[in-house]
C-alpha cells in the first residue's frame, strides 16, 4: 500500500470512527433515551483530523495511541453489551485497530531514516 492510499485509508477510518460515535451515543443506542453525553467521547477524534489528512508523521504518532482507548472502549464493551450497542461496539473496535495500523504503518515508512536511505 502506498502512502498516499495510506493516508486516505486513515484519514476515512478515522472519520468513520468518529460518526459512529456520534451517531451510537446520540441515536443509534445511547445509554439514555434520547441520548447521553457520551456523545462526547467523539470529539477528541476532530483533532488529529487535519494532520492525518495532510499526512502529518508526527500526528499519525500521537493518534495512534489516542485511538487505542476507543480499541479498548469497543473491546470491553463488546464483550458486556448486547444487541445493536455490542454490535457497534465491535464496529468501534475493527474501525480503531484498523486506524491503528495504518497509522503505524504510515509513520514507519515515513520515518526520517527510511526516507533518507
């Protein structure tokens, strides 16, 4: 996979990510009728958003390892809920390891002693 085919795949895995936090806290299967504040758990996947779309190295680094609690998030929830909110859990899980590793893989083919040699 090429960089830029990289780039594009986190940048749309991280949006992605993003909606079905929004969309799972708000309507899908909120903790509260109507919705909760949950909802807010997606908004710190906004900030890494320009960078990973720029192909950023050093954005890739460090959200990777943010996107690793929405991993454990959807992991732990997975396995303790049931019906549609298991369901999305498990989608959160397969969005975030996927985002991880492209971003990983991103950041590894991008690094200073790679590019230069």
């Amino acid at each position: 996979m090429r960089q830029g085919s990289l780039a594009a795949s986190a940048t749309a895995l991280l949006l992605a990510l993003f909606l079905l936090c929004l969309a799972w806290e708000w309507r899908l299967a909120p903790l509260r009728p109507g919705g909760s504040w949950l909802v807010l758990k997606s908004l710190p996947l906004l900030a890494p958003l320009r960078g990973i779309a720029h192909g950023r190295r050093y954005t890739y680094q460090w959200s990777a390892l943010l996107v690793l609690a929405y991993a454990c998030e959807g992991i732990v929830r997975a396995l303790t809920e049931q019906g549609t909110a298991g369901a999305l859990a498990l989608a959160e899980f397969v969005l975030a390891a996927a985002f991880f590793t492209c971003a990983i893989v991103f950041a590894r083919r991008t690094a200073p002693s790679r590019v230069a040699g």
